[in-house]
C-alpha cells in the first residue's frame, strides 16, 4: 500500500513494515511477520523497484512481530539487518520477551489479531542468526538515511527512525495508534509494552521533531504532528 510516493508499507495495518525509497533504492524498516515476504516482490514492483534495490533492513525493536522475514532476507538476500545495540539479543532469540502480560484485552480484536499474525507466519517466526547494531543518535548509512533516537521503555531497545527527507518518523512501538489486543484507536503506548512509564517518559526524546507523516509499528499512519501524538498518548496513559 502507498503512504507516499516512496513510502510504501506491506500488511493491512494492524502489523506494519514500511519501504523506504531515495534515488532508486530502497530501505525496510521492520519486517512484520514471516508471511509478508510472499507481498514483498509486487510492493516494491508498485514502487517501480524490485529485491535487488532492497539495500538494508532496518528493526525499530526485537520483538518477534517486526523480525518477521528479516532473516530469510539476511541469508537468500544478504541483506543487512540491523537493530539498537539494547535489542540485539532480544532479536537474535537470546532473552525472553520484556513484555509483561497482554495488559487489558476485548476478544474479538485480540483473536483477529491473532489470526492475522499466525496465518502469516506470525507463531513460528525465526530470529536472528547475526545482527549489526547501532545507537542513539547514529545516522544510518543505508537509504534514506535514518537518524536514530533511542526510545527506551516497549524494549530497551526501542528506536525511533527519523528520515527528514521524506517527512516522516517512523516510531515502531514506541506508541502504536491502534491497540491490536483491544481495537482502541489513537495514539496509546502500544501493547506488549515492558515498562509503560518509562515508554511515556521517553515521549520527551521525539516530541520536538517535525515529521508529517508518523508511522507506527501498529495502525495507521497519524498526520496531526508528533506533538499532538504524543499529548495524546500522556494524557490517555494518565486515565489508565
Ligand atoms: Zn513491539
């Protein structure tokens, strides 16, 4: 699906991975589940590009549902995946999921949630055999040059991706706009979340950052500016 002309971004929106494309190559930024390997070719082919254009990948985080194909890519592609330094083991399967608990639930969007994971893939995701790693504050070398803000709190590892030459912010779980395990809609801290405070805390680190275009690991794109997100997301987190 096209969020812009050189944002493109696989799945219905309830597990995001985003296509990042500058002067003909191309840039992925979280691999959703295994499944979406099989939609990669004809998203790219709708951006005029194809699996040889792919120059990087690039995780937000290391949980399981934003690995996804990366390391099917990793060994058929030789593609370079990369994630925060405090994520790596969690990407590479060596420490259990931070998570605590599934938090508040309603049945029917957790069980279509987890439909939509697991008929793709979702239940029998591969981690990471190798993984490079970055910091906070590194301007990746891959297309669109990423800048990188540490965002400690779903993970220790949390990253947001802030790419100034399209306008956009990609924030992975460090707010969702869509609650996957509850259907709430609007900036919230995302399910799956290891320390909520802390996730609200880091908030400050990306609040000044302009970006038209913010785009969560979870739900749709949100267009009223960082800010506002993320008063929405403080304002709800102190109502729970
Ligand atoms: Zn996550």
């Amino acid at each position: 699906m096209q969020v812009t002309p050189s944002i493109h971004r696989l799945g219905n929106g309830l597990i995001n991975s985003y296509l990042v494309e500058e002067s003909g190559e191309v840039t992925i930024i979280d691999a959703g589940v295994p499944g979406y390997w099989g939609d990669l070719p004809a998203e790219l082919a709708a951006m005029g590009r194809a699996l040889d254009n792919v120059r990087a990948l690039v995780l937000t985080h290391g949980h399981s549902d934003h690995i996804g194909f990366a390391e099917r890519m990793r060994r058929e592609r030789h593609t370079p995946v990369s994630v925060h330094e405090l994520d790596a083991a969690l990407a590479r399967g060596e420490v259990p999921n931070p998570a605590k608990g599934l938090g508040p639930t309603r049945l029917g969007p957790l069980v279509r949630f987890l439909l939509y994971a697991g008929l793709r893939g979702g239940l029998r995701n591969r981690p990471l055999g190798e993984v490079a790693t970055f910091g906070d504050g590194a301007t990746l070398d891959v297309p669109g040059s990423p800048r990188v803000i540490l965002v400690p709190g779903h993970t220790p590892g949390s990253a947001a991706l802030h790419v100034p030459s399209h306008d956009a912010l990609f924030v992975g779980d460090a707010f969702a706009t869509k609650a996957v395990t509850t259907g709430d809609e609007g900036p919230l801290v995302a399910p799956f979340t290891a320390n909520a405070d802390e996730a609200v805390r880091s908030l400050a680190r990306i609040e000044n950052i302009e970006a038209g275009w913010v785009l969560p690991g979870h739900g749709e794109a949100w267009t009223g500016g960082v800010a506002e997100a993320v008063r929405l997301v403080r304002e709800r987190a102190k109502q729970n």
